[in-house]
C-alpha cells in the first residue's frame, strides 16, 4: 500500500467520524498532528495507521551500480 493509499483511507475514515477533531479524539492525537499528516507535512505513525489496519515497514536492498530501489 502507498502514501497515497493509506491518506485516501484516513480522508475517508475523517468523512466517517464527521470531523478531523472528531477522527483525532477517537484514535487519540492532536488536531494539528493529524492535519499535518493529510497535508503530507508529516509521515504518519503508529496511532494514525493502528486503526486503518496498517504497520509502516521500511526495508533496505542494495543498490546495483549506484542505482536507487525501484
């Protein structure tokens, strides 16, 4: 799942709750941390993804000749 994924599902999850205040006070953040995250500001963490169902998981792999990942 992308970014752009898991925002589409906290946008939905914010129309479900009525309100950005209403989504943070149920999954226990700030207002302002919250905006930041939809706004793509700030990467969202544990509290955010925990009840989308969701882990963030970085994995490193080698690069072949210099090159980034794919």
């Amino acid at each position: 799942m992308t970014t752009a994924h898991v925002l589409a599902r906290l946008r939905r999850e914010v129309r479900l709750a009525g309100s950005q205040m209403a989504l943070a006070r149920r999954i226990g953040v700030s207002v302002s941390y919250l905006s930041d995250v939809l706004r793509k500001r700030r990467e969202p963490g544990d509290k955010i993804l925990a009840p989308l169902g969701r882990a963030r998981c970085v994995s490193y792999q080698p690069t072949r000749k210099g090159r980034a990942c794919a």
